[in-house]
C-alpha cells in the first residue's frame, strides 16, 4: 500500500539557524588562525541579545561580538524593526578554556593516535532516489527555502519578506519506495506588516503558489519536476500572520536542528549536534565520514539505500564497531555485516584519519550551518578572515569534502563490481 513521508527544513534566518551560524562563525575563525583549535561552541539569541558559552583551546584571540554581529547582519537581520539586529543586539561571551580533562583523552604524541573527542554512536545515510543521494522530501525543503531566500534579497518580485521561514514537503511512495507525487507543502514565511491580516494572506499565498514554486520547480532535473502536479494541498502561514519571527518571537539554540541538518529523518541520528565543535568532536567528523561512506557505497551500486553506524569511546583510538542496513537493496552477495567488514577495511575511521581525509582543519563550517550539512555541493572558495589586529588572511577552502565520490573506484574494486 502506498505511504506518505514527511520532511521538514528551517530557513538561515530561523532562530536555531541563527545561533548554529554564529557559532560556526566562531570555529571557522579560530580554524584559519590555528587550525589546531579545539572549540565547543554553544549560543543562544533572543530578543536584541546574544550569549556565547562554550570551551576553547587555541594560539588565536578573536573579537567574538563582532563575529556574531557580521553573521546577524549578512544573514538579513538589520532592521529594529526585527527587535533583533547585527548592529543593535548585545553580544555576551562566557566563552573559556577547555578542561584539561577532556583535552588529555583526545591530543596524543603521535597525531595518528588522537582519541576520539567524546562517546557516542553517529549515523550516515544515502539514498539513490536523488541526484544528490539525499531523501526527496528534505532535498525539497531545503530548495524552497534557498529559493525563498534568493527572492528575499532580490527584492523585486516579492518586496515584505523578512529572513524567518520554515518549510515541510510530503510526498507518497509506491510499495517499492518509489517518489510517486507530491502529496503536500507547507511554507511559513515571516513577513512585513502591509495590509489587514487577510490581505497579507491572501497576497502571500500568491505570491509562493505562483512566483516561488515555479522557480523551485525549475531547477529541478525533469524526473522530479513531473512529481509536482495541480493536486497538491498548500499551507502557506497557516497561522494567518507571521510578523513577529525571528529570535524576538523564538529563543534560537545551537544543535536544535539536528534533523534538519541530516536526513530529514529518514536513516537515523545519534543526537549529537554538529555546529560549534571542532572536527576532534566525532559527533560532527564522524556524522560526515558515515554520509562519506554511504554516498559512495550507493554510487558504486553496492546497494540502492544505506545506513552506516560507528560508535566511539572518549579518549580511545579505534571506532567501538560498524554497523551496515542496506534496507535489502544490497545488489552484492553479501550479508550486511560481511558489508561492514569491508567498509572497515576499506574507510579508516579512526578520529585522526578522518579529519586529514575529509581535510576538516579547514574553516569550513559556516557554509554547513543552514540548508542541511549532507548533499551540498563540493567546491573551493575564496574566504577572508579577520584579526582584532588588523591582520587579514585569504584562504581558499574546499566545502563540503564528505560529498566527494572519490572513493567509488576503490569500492567497486572491493566488491567486484
């Protein structure tokens, strides 16, 4: 029997987004300086304030309030009237040194036997019903909102949007778990106060039906633009009115988004967060090194859906165990865990092998902290960092290093495909 799934994405100006950009802003700074920096970054915002908590051992001073306010203020929060703005809001830093404690589980001698940064067990899942071997529904999410962002700063075709959002897509799969339509999508967009509360609705139901869907639709490869149909049931601010957003109607948290931030909930999470650690945290280098290892498992065709696990003690070198679901899609004679078997052998994920083949020293993050840290585009930028001394540097970063299909000769070689 047919099904319906559900995944949900939040834009960069969502209150949670804007505190995990912030303090992704604070790791890739402290990375371009000292890459050898060890961070755990918490922040919260509210209501014209933002606070910074966390641990931090690294050779580099940082002007942290003025980190955060450049990242408020390129996300699109400059306006009192938003009660939130890069150049208005308090910056409060509780930031200090990291316990000594933790430290001496994870530096050791010899770089290759670097302990992992804290227990946990961490998830990497893909899926070959994309492009970019990501869950449609959250694929799609994400898209909307990236597009609805784009028309925020164009400022022409739609002029009141402001940068809280939220969207969910529902879609209905055949028995085989194929995408057989679009079921349903539900978009929150924050906006100016311009009319009675049933002329802003009616105008900005409108507006996304008629201007943002078609761009969505048409950056889409063809298969998946055929998934979109005049049947599809639309919640546009269901509430009726959503002036009041950002982190003056919600306090925003770091980590509050972990979902978001991977599959959509499809696969599986460890609950650790991502933004605001450093790569020895393997809550974050490790969710990279399983999505690594998925991808290119599904794009050698060992199977057509895939869920990898690794777990980690603190402190200890070697992963805990892998652990392998293709959902019986494998196209190998292989049992799953004769699967894993080979996944060890093949992928080193020890913490230290990890960071230098995913090359994660790089300041890297700011880029991962909104529109989902899996399925993004790999590719190198130009970035500047900037001192309270006046010293600028220039770097050129490579992004999203996880997405690589590197290592998808290797992985046939092993499976004999």
């Amino acid at each position: 029997m047919a099904y319906l799934f559900t995944s949900e994405s939040v834009s960069e100006g969502h209150p949670d987004k804007v505190a995990d950009q912030i303090s992704d802003a604070l790791i890739d700074n402290f990375l371009a300086f000292d890459p050898d920096s060890k961070v755990a970054c918490e922040t919260l915002v509210t209501t014209g304030q933002v606070v910074l908590a966390g641990e931090v051992k690294s050779n580099t001073y940082l002007d942290v309030q003025k980190i955060a306010r450049d990242t408020i203020n390129k996300i699109g929060y400059t306006k009192g009237a938003y009660m939130f703005d890069g150049n208005s809001c308090g910056v409060f830093s509780a930031i200090h040194e990291q316990s000594e404690d933790i430290n001496r589980g994870v530096d050791r001698a010899s770089k290759e036997e670097q302990g992992a940064g804290d227990q946990g067990m961490m998830f990497g899942y893909a899926t070959n019903e994309t492009e970019n071997y990501m869950p449609l529904a959250l694929d799609l999410s994400h898209n909307i909102l990236k597009e609805l962002a784009e028309l925020r700063r164009e400022n022409q075709d739609i002029t009141y949007l402001r940068p809280d959002s939220k969207s969910q897509v529902t879609i209905e799969y055949s028995d085989d778990n194929a995408p057989q339509r679009i079921d349903s999508i539900v978009i929150s967009t924050q906006h100016d106060d311009f009319g009675s509360d049933d002329e802003m609705l009616a105008k900005i139901r409108k507006d996304l039906v008629e201007i943002l869907i078609p761009r969505v639709i048409a950056k889409q490869p063809e298969h998946i633009q055929q998934l979109f149909n005049d049947n599809i049931t639309y919640h546009i601010n269901p509430t009726g009115k959503f002036v009041i957003g950002g982190p003056h109607g919600d306090t925003g948290l770091t980590g509050r988004k972990i979902i978001v931030d991977t599959y959509g909930g499809k696969g599986a999470h460890g609950g650790g967060a991502f933004s605001g650690k450093d790569p020895s945290k393997v809550d974050r280098s490790a969710a990279y090194a399983t999505r690594h290892i998925a991808k290119n498992l599904v794009a050698a065709g060992v199977c057509d859906e895939v869920l990898i696990q690794v777990s980690y003690a603190i402190g200890v070198v070697e992963p805990m165990g892998i652990f392998v679901d293709t959902y019986g899609t494998s196209h190998v004679a292989l049992t799953d865990g004769e699967i894993a078997k080979k996944v060890g052998q093949i992928f080193d994920m020890r913490p230290a092998a990890i960071e230098e083949r995913l090359k994660l020293r790089q300041p890297m993050y700011s880029e991962t902290a909104a529109y989902g840290h899996m399925g993004r585009t790999n590719e190198v930028v130009s970035k500047v960092f900037s001192q309270p001394n006046g010293e600028d540097i220039t770097m050129d970063v490579e992004l999203f290093t996880w997405e690589k299909l590197d290592y998808v000769d290797m992985v046939k070689t092993s499976f004999g495909l």
